[in-house]
C-alpha cells in the first residue's frame, strides 16, 4: 500500500473554487499516482483537500488495471478496474479532507458502523463500469 499525501500548498488551495490535482500539485498530482500505480502498486491511498472534484478522483481510477495472470499495471491491454471508494473526512459537521482508496483497499473500510468515528463519514464506492 502506497499513502499519497502531496502538499496542496498551503491555506491557498481553499481559496480556489475546485483544487484541480494535476495543475496545483507539484509535481503534478496525476503523474505521481500513474507512477506508483505502475512502478508499485495500484493500493493507494490518496490524500486530497476538500475541494477536489470528485470527477478527477474517479478519473484516476480509470487507468487501472489488472493482467489475467495479477499482475498489476497500467495500459489499454488490460482489464480496466475503474473502481475506487471515496471518504469524506469532517471535523463535526464540517468537511475537512478527502480520502480516496484505489486497488484492493477498495470495501476495506470500518465494517461495524458502531466503530466509525463521527469525524469521517463514509461514501458509497465509486464503481465507472
């Protein structure tokens, strides 16, 4: 499992309307998840600000994919996943973060809703078959 936590920098990015991943990270955003996808893993945990669209969080997931034999990789002669599960990370009512699971770490979350702290509220996965 890789954790992407990439600097938004600073208190600037909650000025933005929409924090786009691939032009206000640097490096860009979207080339360090294809690379851990592809040189490591497709477990990834992405760290986000609150004002990520949720469209360039599933388009993410689109590149995934898995050969026959398990392997892990990205490429159009494979299987595209397209899966990925979101998480809203709030601080009482108030959205804080987002989290966003790829590859395997997708459906592994609390299972016990008794156990699921008050400050993260789970969204439903985010399937683009």
């Amino acid at each position: 499992v890789v954790f992407l936590s990439p600097p938004w920098g600073g208190i600037d990015y909650a000025k933005s309307r929409d924090f786009d991943i691939k032009t206000m990270i640097e490096p860009d955003g979207v080339e360090i998840f294809q690379l851990v996808a592809e040189k490591i893993t497709q477990n990834i945990a992405y760290f986000l600000p609150k004002n990520t669209p949720v469209s360039q969080i599933l388009e993410l997931s689109r590149g995934l994919t898995r050969s026959r034999n398990g392997s892990e990789g990205l490429g159009a002669q494979k299987k595209d996943l397209g899966v990925c599960e979101v998480e809203l990370v709030k601080r009482s009512t108030k959205l804080r973060s987002i989290m966003a699971y790829y590859g395997d770490l997708v459906g592994r979350g609390v299972e016990d809703d008794s156990m699921m702290s008050n400050s993260v509220e789970a969204v439903d996965a985010c399937d683009k078959t």
